[in-house]
C-alpha cells in the first residue's frame, strides 16, 4: 500500500461532556491514537493550540474552547471515487469505492468519505453509518439536523433494511439459511482485531443469506444482516464455513496471518486472497424518508473489480468437465 506522508492542522471544539478538565486529559480521551506522553511533548513544544495561543497541559479547557494541532502521518492512499445515488435538501447517498475508509481512523486523517464529501459540499454533511474501508456501496449521509437526528433513530430502532452481495470461499449447500450467533469484538491485543462468536458474552447477531450463484469452489451470496453488530456479515459467514474472498481479518489460515500483516504482497498471500480487498458490496437500502416519510429503495451496481472477479470464476467454473448426461 502507498503511502504519502502528510501534515495535518486539525481543530475542534470542546463539547459539553468534556469540558472543566486539564487540556492533556482533554486530548487524550477525546485522541487516543496518542499517548498521554506524546500529547505531553506536543502540548509542551508549541504544537497544541487553544483559542488561538499555545497551550499548558494543566490549562483547563471550557465548553466550545477551539482546540488546534498539527499531525503528521504516513497516510495510505485511497480511491475517492463514488456515485451519487440519491440527493435532495435533506439526505446525500453515495456508493463509495472498496478502498476508502468513511470517517478518520488509525492512519487515516484526511483521506476519508466524509472529509471529501465536505470539502465538496460543507461541513454541514454528517455519516448515518458505517462501512469497513473495503466494503464498497451504499453510505447515508445527511445535510441537516433534522434529517441527522432521524436516521439516527432509525438505524438505532432497526429500521433500515441493508442488502449486501458477498463473494466467499466455498460453495454452501443450502439455497438460503440464517446464521443466528450472538459476537462480541476483541481489542487491539489480538493480531487482527475482529468480531467472535461467544453464546454467554456476545451481543445478539442475526444475518440472512441467499445463494445467488455457485462456482467451482466459490459463490455469491445476497446477505441481509438483521442486526448491526462490527463486521457481522464477514464474521457470519467466516462461522458458516464461507469466508469472503478476499477478507485479511476473517478466514484466514493460521500460516497465513503473519504474512498478511508483514508481507502482504506475498505470492501465498495472493493467491489465498484472489483480489485485493474483500469481496463485500453494499447493494440495497431500504427505509423511511426522515422528514418527508416516504418509502426509499436505493441501489448501488457491483463495482468493476467485483464484476470481474465473478466473471473470472463463472469462467473457470465452465471449463470444468460437466457431470455426464449434462
């Protein structure tokens, strides 16, 4: 994965919740991709900026206080392509690439979703949800108050009705089935942290799924996930025995997991993965206009890379030798 490195003069204000407190805890609750001595160095050489002057780290910052720093990362590059699928003067949806992640997280500081959609259209533009980087698809987002709040409810309250197209690994024998497995997510000690199936700890998942397609020893799946728990479909369908192809957390063989964290243009690697992210597509969204009330059905076409990989097995699954009498 390229990388270029970048820096960042970032600012936010303090909300309500963590006002009256010293800067230092500040920055590192509401930051934590930066330790409290780091935060310290940075406070301490100029780098940390409160209401426009250089700050203490025991200056106590009050609610809507500006706080400013600079960051500097190695950031990975990404594909900013999207469609724009529906838009009036409350929603914007877009079906985003399968290498762009929606909102800042780890590496990425400024090459997301949502800080594109804003230099372009305002920072009034606010996320509904989530996708992982490399699902591509269907993402909500809203341009008002109004709208942010009622989406907020509905995807809490379960009133979104999500359809995804899956590639996984295997060829499953039943035409449909329901994966009901309660998961629970691993932190950061874990190599590839991910969602676990656990009976006595796990949050309630349920997710069903369709076979569209069988390869030779590959299928495509519909999949609608009932709840909204982290990763629920790979971790499903990883439980199921049919791992997304393509997927570097879920399915991956014991020998493997080293090489893809340390080596992953490897050629087991590559051959294990057969494309160069997982094979997830957010395809249908069904719900509720937030403030109008009507009923949308929003789709979003399989991206090339998707549409080639099944091209690719529909052909080498025809120049297998057919069973006789066929």
């Amino acid at each position: 994965m390229t990388t270029h490195r970048k820096t960042y003069r970032l600012r936010t204000p303090v909300h309500h919740s963590l006002r009256d407190r010293p800067l230092i805890d500040f920055l590192v609750v509401r930051f934590p991709y930066l330790t409290r001595e780091l935060w310290e160095t940075r406070i301490l050489t100029g780098r940390v900026i409160v209401n426009g002057a250089p700050a203490d780290p025991g200056d106590i910052v009050r609610r809507n206080d500006i706080v400013e720093y600079e960051l500097t990362v190695d950031e990975p590059d990404v594909d900013f392509s999207y469609d724009a699928v529906y838009e009036d003067q409350h929603l914007f949806v877009v079906s985003k690439s399968g290498n762009i992640p929606v909102h800042a997280s780890g590496q990425f500081i400024g090459n997301t979703l949502i800080s594109s959609l804003r230099s372009e259209r305002g920072d009034a533009l606010a996320l509904s949800h989530r996708l992982d980087r490399e699902t591509s698809g269907l993402i909500i987002t809203t341009k008002t108050l109004q709208a942010r709040r009622a989406m907020s409810a509905a995807f809490e309250e379960g009133r979104i009705r999500k359809t995804y197209l899956a590639v996984v690994l295997g060829v499953p024998e039943a035409d449909s089935f329901t994966i009901d497995v309660p998961l629970r997510k691993i932190g950061k000690q874990h190599p590839v942290p991910r969602s676990v199936a656990d009976l006595r700890r796990g949050r309630p998942a349920r997710t069903n799924v369709c076979v569209l397609e069988r390869f030779s020893h590959a299928a495509l799946l519909k999949v609608d996930p009932l709840t909204g728990r982290t990763n629920q479909i790979r971790a499903h369908l990883e439980l199921a025995g049919h791992p997304v192809v393509g997927d570097k957390s879920y399915g991956v063989p014991a020998s493997l997991i080293r090489d893809i964290l340390e080596r992953p243009d490897s050629e087991p690697v590559r051959r294990h993965l057969l494309i160069g992210r997982h094979a997830l597509h957010a395809t249908r969204l069904r719900f509720a206009h937030p403030v109008a009330g009507v009923s949308l059905d929003l789709s979003a076409a399989l991206p090339r890379d998707l549409a080639l990989l099944i091209h690719r097995l529909r052909e080498e699954t025809s120049k297998l030798p057919q069973p006789n009498g066929a």
